[in-house]
C-alpha cells in the first residue's frame, strides 16, 4: 500500500495509537485521490501547487478551517517522513500556512488551582469517595456522562487505564495517572465498600461511584460534589465539569501532547472541538515563554 511505511514509522517510532493512524491513512488517501484525479498515480510526486489547490477545492467543498488543518498537517507529516528517509528532496507543504480558526474562549483552571483543589477532600468516607471522583476528572478528561455509565469492570488498576464509553458509541481507553490511580484504588477498597453495604460492591456490572444509598450517581449529584469543593477552595462559579475537562486538555497541550493523541484521549468525533485547545495554547506562548524559561527576563 502508498502509505504503509508512513504509517509504520507514526506507529513504532512517533507512538501513535492504531486509531491516530488510522486517521492519517483516511487523511492521506483522500489527498491520493485527488491526485489520481490530476493524473498523478504516485503522492511523492506531488508539488506545493497540488497541496494548495486540494486545500482549496476542500474549502470550497464547504470543509471548515479545522478539518483543512488536520488535513494539511497530516500532509505536512507525511512528506517530512519522505524528506527525512531520503526520497524526495524537499517537502512540497513546508511553507504552506494553515488557515487560522478564530479562537472561543474557554474556561479552565491553572495547574496551581487543580492541585488545590485536589486537596480539598477529607479522608471521611464520603471524602475519599469525592477525592476519586476529583483525580479521575482531571487525570482523563472524562465527561459527566461517561462519569455516570461507568461500573468496576471499566477499570483496569494493573495496567492503571479506564474504558470510557463516549459520546456516539465511541468506546476509547484513558490512562490514569499514579495519584487519580492510587485514589481510585482507595475508594474501591473502602468507602464504595462501606457506601454499597446492602448491596454487592464486587460486581464488576456495578456502578464505580455511588450515592449515600450506595447507587449510581446521577448529573446532579456530580455538580452538587463539584459545587462544594469550588466553594471549599475559592473557585465557586468558576468550577464546572467542563472547566476540569478544559483543563485537562490545555495541560496537555502545553506539555508537548499532539493534536491526533488528543483528539483520541478527549474523545473528540470532529478534530475541530480538539483545535480549539492548541489555538488557545498558542495565543499565550509569549506568556509561557516568560514564566518558564530560565533567561526569559533581565537578570
């Protein structure tokens, strides 16, 4: 296949899950295609004229900003490699621009904040109950719905991941981090024990986190535990569990984290909802630069 070495060195040298690759493959045989149209059979062969007129027959087939930069930027990947493995000269798509998407304000905490939050909880019952809950929002991105749906056998504590259902059927594996990890371990072993009492805590179809009855949380019931833990740590109507899920994502995207991985990890149908966050990153470069390097300022 055209693309089959490309997507091997996404796979084994850049880490990328079969998922992500799977997009670029979607990706670069839509640009194949449309170069068989000109009358081109092979993509090495394709020049900056081909890349800029298929953005351009893209945004006048009604595609939105974002999806013509994934596209481009999985163009831009692909000739890189062929540029880097010595089998084209140079890539066509270096100082092709990509279109800029007008940027959404979105709300999210600090990484200083989150950490203070996360000490809010006590080691009550209920506490370790709602430190769990805390860790695992923040640690995966996770949405109140799939909050809601999720039962003991999703987690998987020896490899320290959480299968998520998603929105649209769309199933995804999240990785915990050691502190939302060992969190969730505790909760399980006592309080979920201690709250599910009357009934049977080692069902692996029952709910992962319940109620004071020891049954499934509802909505209502995750925003009444986020509500008292805002106003705990002085972050009352700034706290939401889309705030936590904002935060998740613009601390991975500051942190190196790539588009495709996290498109994959939010769980995102349209890599446009994923844009949203490295265009924000980006208009706060300056700021990051000045706080985090070392010689930003005048000594």
């Amino acid at each position: 296949m055209k693309f089959d070495s490309f997507l091997k060195y996404l796979k084994d040298t850049r880490g990328m899950s079969e998922n992500t690759t799977e997009a670029y493959r979607r990706d670069m045989q839509a640009f194949s295609r449309f170069l068989e149209g000109k009358g081109k059979e092979n993509p090495s062969g394709a020049r900056e004229t081909d890349i800029i007129e298929y953005l351009m027959a893209l945004k006048e087939a009604g595609k939105s900003k974002s999806t013509v930069n994934r596209k481009l930027a999985s163009i831009r990947s692909y000739y890189t490699f062929l540029e880097r493995s010595g089998k084209i000269p140079s890539n066509p798509a270096e100082n092709i621009h990509s279109p800029k998407i007008s940027r959404k304000t979105i709300s999210y905490l600090t990484v200083e904040e989150v950490e203070h939050l996360l000490e809010m909880p006590d080691d009550s019952v209920f506490g370790i109950r709602d430190q769990a809950i805390l860790e695992v929002m923040y640690a995966s991105g996770v949405r109140v719905s799939e909050m809601i749906e999720l039962t003991l056998s999703d987690v998987n504590f020896q490899m320290g991941f959480v299968a998520l259902s998603g929105q649209h059927g769309k199933a995804r594996i999240v990785p915990l981090g050691i502190p939302a990890r060992k969190a969730l371990e505790k909760y399980v072993k006592t309080s979920r024990r201690a709250l599910m009492a009357k009934g049977d805590p080692d069902d692996p179809n029952g709910p992962l986190f319940v109620n004071y009855l020891g049954e499934a949380f509802t909505r209502q019931g995750f925003w009444k535990v986020l509500r008292q833990y805002a106003e705990k740590a002085g972050l009352k109507d700034r706290l939401t569990p889309q705030t936590l899920r904002n935060s998740f994502a613009l601390h991975m995207v500051k942190n190196g984290i790539d588009i495709r991985s996290l498109q994959e990890l939010m769980g995102h149908e349209d890599i446009t909802a994923t844009q949203v966050y490295f265009e924000h990153s980006r208009g706060n470069i300056k700021q990051i630069y000045d706080r985090c390097h070392p010689r930003a300022k005048e000594r």
